[in-house]
C-alpha cells in the first residue's frame, strides 16, 4: 500500500491530500497548506501537512510542477526531493513534507493556501546486491540520514 496521511499536528487543518488530476497522470499534486512569501533569491521551504507510506523497496519523489518556473520564477533547488519509506512517521517530525522552493527571479513571489507546487510520484527501486546488510534505522527527520 502507499499514499498520504494528515501528519501529527496538521489534523485539525482542512486541506486536501495529494491526488492525481487526471486518469494517466503519474504525479500527485501536492500543495502548501500556508501562504508563502518567497524574495529573490531566496530559499524558503513551504508547509504540505502531509506523510507519505509506502511498501519497502518504493520511494516518493517530489519535483517541481512544470508551472513553477514560467509562472512565478520558482523551483526546487536540488531538482528532486526524495522521501524515503522510513521517514514516515520518525520520531522527530513524524515524517510531516516540505517543499523546499528557490526564487531565482528578480521579484517577491507571493504563494496562497493551497497552491500546487510540485508533484509526487511514487516509484519502485532496486539495491545492489553486493553491498554489506544495511541494519542502520532512521532516527531523525529532514537530512538525518549520515549524521
């Protein structure tokens, strides 16, 4: 199974989880649940209120929706973001997302609860089968893993 929860502190917020807009459509849309003011130049990461399960060798990717950059100057900065399976539910943010956007225009962009910003597609992957048994267990929430 895979899909999208409310995370621990959104559940009380009305919003819509990520779906998909049309039948072949590989992205779910996921949106900011707060306003967001983003100046030039700056990185800034906006609230989705959501988690994301999936089965053990998935992956979710998160990257930008196509409109990002034509319409307001805006993108993720490392291109895709990548929420592994084990970041649901971790103990220090209960494996809530964010979507971290980068203004490389030359105007204040002004983003309103429940814009789109990026899209999410679940995706299987394969692991090498020479590698020494991974036993290390997640323990923190963005960019923990390798501290």
């Amino acid at each position: 199974m895979r899909g999208f929860e409310k995370a621990k502190g959104f559940e009380n917020i009305a919003f819509d989880l990520p779906k998909r807009s049309t039948l072949h459509s590989a992205g779910y849309d996921i949106a900011i649940i707060e306003d967001l003011d983003i100046g030039p130049g700056e990185i800034k990461s906006g609230v989705t209120g959501i988690k994301a399960f999936m089965m053990d060798d998935e992956v979710l990717k998160m990257y930008p929706r196509s409109s990002l950059p034509r319409n307001y100057s805006l993108t993720i900065p490392n291109n895709v973001g990548i929420i592994d399976k084990d970041y649901y539910g971790n103990e220090k943010n209960d494996g809530a997302i964010s979507v971290t956007l980068h203004n490389f225009g030359n105007k204040l962009v002004s983003l309103k609860k429940g814009e789109r910003v990026a899209q999410g597609i679940f995706q299987k992957y394969l692991i090498s089968p020479f590698e020494d048994e991974v036993t290390n267990v997640r323990n923190g929430g963005f960019g923990s893993t390798g501290k």
